[in-house]
C-alpha cells in the first residue's frame, strides 16, 4: 500500500497542473510537471507525442480548449522509492457545453527531488471506483 507522503506529493503535483491549466499556461505545465523525455498518447490518436516541443505543442490545445480540468487520484501503486503510477480521473470543463471525464495512467518518476509525469495513455471515461 502506498505511503500517505506519496499520495499528499503526487496530489500536491495535480493540483499544480490543476492551477497551471485554469491560467492556460501550458508552458509551465510542460516545465514543471513534465521531463525532456516525457512520452504521451491518447486513444484514438496515431500520435506519440515527446519531446518539449511536441507536448508543448499538445498542451497548448488542450489547455485552450477548456475552461479548467480538476484531477483525482484513483488508484495509485508504488514502485520503490523513485516510482509509481496513479490511475486518474480528469473532469474536464470545456469552452461550451457540460463537464466530461477522461481517464489517464499516469507514471511518474521522482527527478531532482521533484515528482515528474513519464508517461501518460489518456481515454474518454472514468476509472471505475
């Protein structure tokens, strides 16, 4: 079961993405929850997005497509001390229309002291509870 410290630090850097995505500032996003070598793909999509430019570049359409997301964690396992990975539910508030849900893995490493997105496979839904 994982530690009580590793669920506050990985929810202390949701709710950072949280705040950086309401301002629309996808820049910081990439900078601070993400890694040179970050790799993300999203169902449906034929992309492999990595690299500081290419999630840049994702970010920013995302961010601005939306008026803000909030992000829980649904289920989070340790992999050592450096590692782990959290199943979460993103409710997603477009710029028209209701609230939708999206679903991501994502892994994470702890890079200079500091945890860091890996990886992240997203898709439409929620993770079941």
């Amino acid at each position: 079961m994982p530690s009580a410290a590793l669920k506050n630090a990985l929810q202390a850097r949701l709710d950072l993405l949280q705040q950086l995505w309401e301002r629309r500032d996808s820049d910081a996003i990439v900078r601070e929850l993400y890694t040179e070598t970050t790799e993300i793909a999203g169902a449906g999509s034929d992309v492999l997005y990595h690299g500081t430019a290419q999630l840049r570049e994702l970010l920013a359409v995302l961010v601005n497509d939306s008026r803000g997301a909030s992000i829980r964690i649904d289920r989070l396992t340790a992999l050592g001390d450096s590692a782990a990975y959290t199943w979460v539910t993103w409710s997603v508030l477009p710029l028209a229309g209701e609230a939708f849900s999206m679903k991501s893995l994502f892994v994470w490493g702890l890079v200079d002291g500091s945890w860091r997105v890996l990886a992240d496979m997203y898709a439409e839904g929620e993770i079941p509870a």
